[in-house]
C-alpha cells in the first residue's frame, strides 16, 4: 500500500472540518440558547453601544381616542455597566420636555425616573402601580421600556422549540417559536406567566410575540410590521402592540437611528440632572 502524503492528510483534515462544521450548523439551538441571542441584539432603543433614535407611536385607546406622541431615544449599552435610556418627549406640545429615564444594572430591576417640566419635580416610580402604568398612554409600560425587554431575568425558555414561516410584508421568514413561562419568584410581579415568541433563524429578530395572562387568555401580541436595515443588522422599522381583550393598540415607527457624534455625557443619565437638559439640547445630539 502507497503511504498517505502529506497533501493526502491536509485534505482529509480540511474534509473532517468542513464536515463538523456543517453538523454544527445543522444543530437546532435551545429556547435559552435562541433567548440569549435576542437579547444580545437588544429591544426598543437598545442596541449595543450609545445610539440616538426618533420614534413615533401612534395609540389607539380602549375607547377608541387616537394620539400621537413622538419621542427621542437616547441609549447607551456597554457590556459590564447598567443599561441606561433616556427618553425626551416631543411632541406633542403639552408634553415637551417630559423626560423619562432608566437605569439598569444586570439582573437587577431598573431603576425609573420621571421628570415633568410643568411641576419642575423628578419622581421615581417604586411602586408596582407607577412602573406598569401606561408610558403616554400606550400599550408599553414604564417597566416595560426600563426592562430592555430582557425576559430571561423573569422567564425560563423551555429548551424544545419548533418552526414556523411569519409574514412580514411581502416577505416570508423562518422562525423558531419559543415558549417562555414565568420564573417562580416572578410570579406575583408578572402579568404574563406565559409568553411565545417567533425569532427570525438568522439574525434573530422577534417577529411576532403572544403574552397570556392569569387565566391563560391571549392578552397581548407584538408583531413587526416592516423590516429594515441599520449598520448591516437586520431590526424592526415598524411594529404593533396590540391588546385583543380591550382592542387597544400602538404602532411603533422608528424614523431615524444614529450614533452620535460624540461621545455622550454622562450627566445624560444622572437623575438628579434631569431638570438641567433642555429638549433643544436633545435634539442637537
């Protein structure tokens, strides 16, 4: 028998890798391992690093009143240091200047402040009625926002998920459909005990989001309504949260994302500050 040359064994060894590679990438990842994922790519505002975003809802109540608020997102994400958001309102005119701000350190709840320029005070929201009350009348909560929507602190993915397709548009997507119950120590702070969720299999974007309340009822549904693009990732440009038992609803637009120029202050986020930042201000970032 010939000897096996040196160039014989480099193929072999490129042959074997190539082949592990591909069985890596045909292995189904776990609910947790999928979870993780979605939060590293981060929620409303909450990309990695300090961004600037310009966001709309338009809210249509329980009663069928329709609004429309805009609001400046200001963000700052860096791993090992707490989430940090500062939301200015906008519009419309009786509430400019309102300034909203969380401060959340990992696997901690956030801590929450309100400013209201009418009263020239700062509150923070403790109790459980000031954090879940509506954020400007819409279907997201104060805690909601201040959360970054990291569910893993409060929920559990269970490991089996299975596929489906999600329209988007014109567009249709592979998704892995996650089930996420609720943590025991978080059951009396949590709505939801149940929640499912559909990620894109690629960039794991949430694509559509079911939450069932106490009595096992479907109470609320997230669904992406427009996809766009931003520094090369794939995030939602357009969104719906709706609550099928009173028919309210929020349409989320994001206008424009940014990085700042500079690099941003960190009075931006000092509580005791906020009476100090001027909306003009805010806007020039």
């Amino acid at each position: 028998m010939r000897p096996i040359t040196k160039c014989a064994l480099a193929v072999i060894g490129v042959a074997l890798l190539v082949g592990a590679w591909s069985l890596y990438g045909q292995q189904t990842l776990t609910g947790p391992q999928i979870l993780q994922r979605v939060e590293e790519k981060g929620g409303i505002g909450g990309l990695e690093g300090e961004l600037i975003s310009d966001i709309k809802f338009d809210i249509v109540g329980k009663d069928k009143k329709t609004a429309t608020n805009e609001f400046r997102f200001i963000s700052k994400r860096k791993k090992g240091e707490p989430d940090r958001l500062l939301v200015a309102f906008v519009k419309p005119d009786d509430v400019r200047g309102t300034l909203f701000l969380s401060i959340k350190p990992e696997n901690k709840d956030a801590d929450l402040w309100l400013y209201l320029p009418a009263l020239g005070a700062v509150k923070q929201l403790v109790n459980t009625q000031e954090r879940k009350g509506s954020f400007a009348g819409s279907n997201l909560s104060f805690e909601d926002l201040g959360s970054g929507f990291k569910y893993s602190e409060s929920y559990t993915a269970d490991e089996k998920v299975t596929e489906e397709k999600v329209k988007v548009g014109d567009k249709e997507y592979s998704t892995y459909v996650l089930t996420l119950r609720v943590k025991k120590e978080k059951e009396r702070t949590e709505d939801y005990p149940v929640r499912k969720m559909w990620v894109e299999k690629t960039e794991f974007v949430v694509l559509k989001g079911e939450a069932y309340n106490k009595t096992n009822k479907l109470e609320t549904v997230f669904e992406a309504l427009a996809l766009g693009k931003f520094e090369n990732d794939t995030v939602p440009d357009r969104v719906l949260i709706r609550n099928v038992l009173d028919g309210s609803q929020t349409t989320i637009s994001f206008v424009t994302r940014k990085r700042p120029a500079q690099p941003l202050p960190e009075n931006l986020f000092d509580p005791n500050n906020l009476k100090n930042l001027k909306i003009d201000d805010l806007l020039r970032l």
